[in-house]
C-alpha cells in the first residue's frame, strides 16, 4: 500500500474541503488555546515522540517501537492529566459561540458606576479588593467556596465587604447580573511560569480564574492602589475611573472581547 495514497486528488471533493476546512479549525483553535501555556512545551515534547516513533519504523528499530508501543497507550491518560486546565478551557469556549450567547444575558444590564465608583475609592485608600463578574460561564464552583450573601449590587456593600477587619474582605466577591452572590471566595491561582513577580496573589488568582472562564475580575492592588481588569487570562494594568468604565462598556455591550482589547496584554517576567 502507497503511504501517499490519501493524497491522491482522485476522490478530491466538496466533501474534502470540508473536512480539510474543519480539522485546520481545530487546529487553528488549540493552538490559540495553548499559545502562551505551559501546554506549548508539552505538546513539543509529544509531538517529538510522535516523530521518533515513526522515525524507528522506518529505521526498523524492533525494541524501541516495542518500548513506544507499550507505553502509548498511556500517554492518554497523562494528557488529560496534563491538559486538565486547557481541556476545560476548550470545552467551556464553546458556550461563547456567539450562536449561543445570543441566548444569554449580560451580567450587568445597564449601569457599571457602583462598581467603578467602589474600585475608585477602594484605590484611593490602598485598599484591595478582587471583584470578579460572571459571564456565561458559571461560577458555582467559586461561589460555593465563599459565604453567601445574595444582596443588591451596590457601592457601600462592595466597600464594606473590603473594608480592613471586616470579616469578609479577604478573598473574592461573585457578581451574578446586578447582584452580589458570595464574598470570600477563593480563586485557583495561576501556574503561568511566565508571569511578572510584581504581580501578587490577587493578580495570580484574577488572572486564574479568566483562563478557566470568561468572567471578568477586577483587581485593586493594596500595595500600590492601581486598578486592573483581566480578561481571558490578559491584563490591563493602571486605570483610572473613566478608563475602567470604559473597558468594562467595551467587553459587556458587546463592541470588542479579550481578543480586540488591544490594550489588554500578560504581564511577562522582564517586562
């Protein structure tokens, strides 16, 4: 049998175009979701396996196909492991089809000042604070690690859920629409290598739970008073009121999404 045989343009259809169009998706798409990971390495590290292997048939090396043989099988379960984070990822950016967000609501529908007007004062009294707003991906897991609260968004709820010595400011709030559903909650940290060390605890948890979800976090530093949007694991750093409204306009009225953010960007290490 000709090994070339499937190249053949014989049997070259409309029905091949489409499914040579669906696999590039795919591939284009986990290359989207991986770009910028730790998955990157992993997957070179696969794909010189892939290759080595092939490369001991042609050569017709008997023991170390045997050894890649055996051991194959494996490399499935280790993938899962491995990839956990970027298969749920892939899995969950399948509800932001925009065929099926037609179908959902925005978080918040009209109105963002209560939460800009709270970051803003938050800031100006170096005060942090980490308040992430829910999108189509539900947030049940992080919501049920905090304590509920159930309560009408407003600017003196979220500064007082942050005010120092209070019993719920350290952690997350949950924004679902316009009200706040739990305080307190924990967020899964980055593993990103790659991240600046200037960027602390609430970065690594903002930035954590946007590259498991859509939802959107801000992030006020109570070191330094700077506030921060992220979005799809990218942040956009040092703003002011009339700027993060303006972001948070952009993302929920639906002009742009963490792709068109130009000015949303990873902060690196050396950057």
């Amino acid at each position: 049998m000709n090994p070339f045989e499937f190249l053949s343009f014989d049997k070259f259809g409309w029905v091949s175009l489409v499914d040579v169009f669906i696999v590039s998706v795919l591939i284009y798409q986990i290359l989207l979701l991986i770009r910028g990971t730790r998955a990157v390495q992993m997957a070179l590290g696969l794909g010189f396996l892939a290759v080595f292997f092939y490369i001991s048939r042609w050569l017709h090396l008997e023991m170390v196909q045997w050894i890649l043989t055996n051991i194959v099988p494996y490399f499935v379960f280790g993938i899962i492991v491995l990839f956990a984070a970027e298969i749920r990822r892939a899995l969950a950016s399948i509800g932001k089809n925009p065929l099926i967000r037609r179908f959902s609501q925005d978080p918040l529908k009209e109105s963002y000042d209560d939460i800009v007007l709270a970051a803003t004062t938050l800031a100006s009294q170096r005060i942090g604070g980490l308040i992430v707003i829910e999108r189509d991906i539900g947030l049940k897991n992080y919501i049920e690690s905090g304590v509920a609260v159930d309560a009408a968004l407003s600017y003196d709820l979220l500064v007082s859920i942050f005010s120092p010595g209070a019993p719920l400011h350290d952690g997350a709030v949950i924004i679902r629409k316009d009200r706040i559903t739990a305080a307190a909650c924990f967020l899964p940290l980055t593993v990103n290598p790659k991240l600046s060390k200037e960027l602390g605890t609430r970065h690594r948890a903002a930035i954590g739970v946007t590259e498991e979800s859509d939802a959107v976090v801000i992030v006020i530093s109570e070191e330094t008073g700077i506030i921060s949007v992220v979005l799809g694991g990218k942040i956009e750093r040092s703003l002011d009121g009339e700027s993060l409204k303006k972001s948070l306009a952009s993302i929920f009225e639906g002009r742009s999404d963490e792709e068109n953010l130009p000015s949303l960007s990873t902060v690196m290490e050396g950057k």
